[in-house]
C-alpha cells in the first residue's frame, strides 16, 4: 500500500471513527464529568459537614461516606491495572483483587484524615475544555490551602458503560497514577507482587503527592 493511499484511507475513516466516538460518548449514562465531579464532591462536602467532629474523630466514617460518594465515581480497578503496569500481566486473578483492593484502602488510610478538614468554600470547579467524543475528558478544579494558595488538582475520567468514571488524579502538574506506578514498579521489582501486596494490607504506597500544607 503506497503512502498516498494510506493517506486516502485514513481522510476518508478518520470522519466515520469520530461519528462512532461521538455516538459512544453521547451514550454514556449519567452526569457529564464536569458535572460529576462537582455534584460528587458537594455530595461529599455536605456529608462531612453534616458529622464533622465525627469525622474527624472516626476515620472509618471518612471511609464510609467515600464507599458511599466517592467509590461509585471512580474506576478503582482500571487504576490499579495502570498502578501495576507491566506487573498485572504476570500476576494472578487473585493478586489482582488483592491489589485494587489493598491499593484502594490505603489510600484511604492516607488521606482520608484529610478530607474530614475539607470544606466547601476550599473547592472551585473550573469551566471544562475538552471534547466528550473521545470518550476522555479531564475536569480542572482549584483547591485553597491554609495558607490561601491555589493549587490545581485535575481529574482524568474515561466513559464506561455505567459513566464517566475518575481514574487518575493530577495535583500540581504530579500524576497520582505515574506517581505510584514508578514507585510501586520498582518495589515489585526489588521484593516482589506478593510482598508489596502485603504491605499495602497493612500501611500504605511509599509515594505520596503533595499534599494540602
């Protein structure tokens, strides 16, 4: 096949590819992501302050409130797949659970001391850019410190059958999949899937993003 008709071909797709991309993402049940994002979030927001000196008191009510706001939103499993990179292909069914599993609740025990001192008036949801055909969209949001500095926090979403669904966020320009992955990637390589397994059932990833000083 010469260049040019490579070419032709790809013009005359191209158009028929974006139609069913579009199709795709106009299918997608629910609240579009910029809307997601900030319903979820003021969901979230209202539940805290609704028990607040029981949230800060009780991190297991943290964890609940985000089993019940958060978890639906975001797609746990895909990644963990992407936390584990290369490493998911040898691993087993059963260490694959185990990790979306132990990753997700040790994130929780990271952070969700945290979220029991966010409020409402630290959030602002930015106007999106993007286009929704492609069935990936990324919400820009703002999250004021203590200290009265911005600091821009993003969300990666991808359309699922069941929704858009959050599967990656971005603070500061640091990429909480990459972040981890680099790091998980070579623990795995040092000491093992199953050791690192293991750990994470009982603490938490080494790495941790910047956090709301």
């Amino acid at each position: 096949m010469t260049r040019r008709l490579a070419m032709t071909l790809a013009v005359l797709l191209l158009p028929a590819v974006f139609a069913v991309a579009g199709r795709a993402a106009e299918s997608v049940p629910g609240p579009v992501p910029q809307e997601l994002i900030d319903v979820t979030a003021r969901r979230l927001l209202e539940a805290l302050d609704a028990d607040r000196e029981l949230a800060r008191k009780d991190p297991a009510r943290v964890r609940q409130l985000v089993d019940q706001i958060l978890l639906p939103h975001f797609d746990t499993d895909y990644s963990a797949r992407l936390v584990l990179g290369r490493h998911w292909r040898t691993a087993t069914p059963e260490q694959r659970q185990r990790f979306i599993d132990a990753f997700y609740q040790s994130q929780l025990r990271n952070y969700g001391s945290a979220l029991a001192d966010f409020t409402a008036d630290r959030l602002a949801v930015l106007p999106f850019r993007g286009d929704l055909s492609s069935g990936q969209a990324m919400v820009r949001t703002e999250v004021k410190r203590s200290n009265g500095q911005r600091v821009p926090v993003n969300y990666s979403l991808h359309a699922t059958p069941q929704g858009w669904k959050a599967w990656d966020v971005t603070i500061e320009g640091i990429s909480y999949v990459r972040n981890f992955r680099n790091d998980v990637g070579a623990e795995v390589d040092q000491a093992g899937l199953e050791s690192v397994i293991k750990r994470l059932e009982t603490a938490g990833p080494r790495a941790v993003a910047k956090s709301d000083g």
